[in-house]
C-alpha cells in the first residue's frame, strides 16, 4: 500500500526557470494539500485541490504559483520564473475524505533550491 | 482559528517517558487533535488523534481533559530514534474551525543516551 509519493525529490533550477513539483496521493484518496517548509519552521498551507478542483487556494503567491490536480495523473504545482525565496521544502498530503476527523498522510517531500 | 502553543524544546534521555502538552484554548466543539512526528527531511508522520478524554496507540498515548483547551502525548520509553519535532494541530481538513491545518514551529524533542 504505497503513501503519498512526490517527485523529484531534489529539483535544482536558476532563477527564472520553472519548476514542477509533482504530487501522487495514497490510492483511494481524492484530496490533495500542498505545503511549503522554510528551515526551522512549521508547514504552511498553501492550496487544497479535490479532483479537476482548486477549493482553497488562500495560502499560495498571487503570482508564479500554480496548481493542478487532473482527472487523471497526479497533482502537479508549478512555480514560474523561480526566484532564491523559493528555495524550501514542498509537501503534498492526500486525505480520503475532509472532514474534522481525517487525517492527511504526507509525501517525503520535493526540495527546491534556486540559485 | 484555534491557535495551539506547545514548548519550542525538550531534553530527554532514553527509557525515559515524554509528555508534550499543547494549549489550544480556542478549539472549537468540531475540531479534532492531532499529532504529527517529523524527522529531518521527511515528511510529517501522523501519530495519534483524539477528541476527548484518552487515545492509545502502539506508539503513543494522547490525553484529552475534558474542557478540551490542552491535549499532553505522552511518549512511553523514549529512544534515540524518537528524537524529532512533534506538531500539534487542531482541526482537520475542512471539517473543524478552520479550513486547513496549522503548523505551529513544534516541539524540538532530543533524546539523549
């Protein structure tokens, strides 16, 4: 029973490229969290998407930040034009359902470092 | 939004029991507590959660009182392995007081020999 896979683990990009990070949920779970990380710091809530839906996208940038989650494949969230204060850990949690009492199970998450 | 405060660290040494109290005195009636573990990059692990009173795993205990403003997990016989930090959250994906969970810093648990 595999969990929360993300890929790649390790992404290295200048500044103004693009980056994709890519998120796979546990098998039967249809909402996906994503979540950036500084050094030192606790997870911050970036966007929720339920199949083909963005429901909550309050904690992302306006700008460069994107996200995905298609009918088929996995989620995807895509910065643009990267710039240094990008650089941080990005997980993706899936949950089965939303609710007050469901748990989000995390992926080991992508490392973004910009130069 | 239910806000939570736990210690920024604890020192511990191994065989020892480790209690980690967090204060969420807001917690609205619908919102779950929850603990997550997390190693040097890697993702946070969930370990425990409860609503009221005691929840017990294989791996940890959780005790709720009963005005619900404090949760304490409660590590039996720590080791070397189990140093981390622990989070402790309040609410749940989209179903408590607040639409997604709060990372807090966490407590920083060292175990020592």
């Amino acid at each position: 029973n595999a969990g929360v896979m993300q890929n790649p683990r390790h992404l290295v990009r200048r500044r103004g490229q693009e980056a994709r990070l890519r998120c796979s949920p546990m098998k039967g779970h249809s909402h996906v969290y994503w979540y950036r990380q500084l050094p030192e710091e606790g997870l911050k809530f970036m966007v929720y998407l339920q199949k083909e839906n963005i429901i909550d996208e309050s904690g992302m940038p306006k700008e460069r930040f994107s996200a995905e989650f298609p009918k088929e494949g996995p989620s995807i969230l895509r910065i643009q034009q990267v710039v240094r204060g990008d650089s941080a850990a990005y997980f993706c949690a899936s949950s089965r359902e939303a609710g007050a009492q469901e748990t989000q199970y995390f992926g080991p998450g992508t490392r973004l470092l910009v130069l | 939004l239910a806000k939570t405060t736990q210690p920024i660290s604890m020192d511990s040494y191994e065989g020892q029991e480790v209690n980690i109290t967090c204060s969420h005195n807001n917690i609205a009636t619908n919102d779950y507590i929850t603990w997550y573990q997390q190693f040097p990059s890697q993702g946070p692990r969930f370990i425990i959660q409860g609503y009221k009173t005691k929840v017990t795993n294989e791996v940890a205990s959780l005790f709720i009182p009963a005005d619900r403003k404090s949760s304490t997990l409660s590590l039996p016989r720590v080791s070397l392995s189990d140093t981390a930090v622990y989070y402790c959250l309040v609410g749940g994906p989209y179903g408590g007081s607040q639409g997604n969970l709060i990372f807090g810093k966490g407590t920083k648990l060292s175990v020592k020999p």
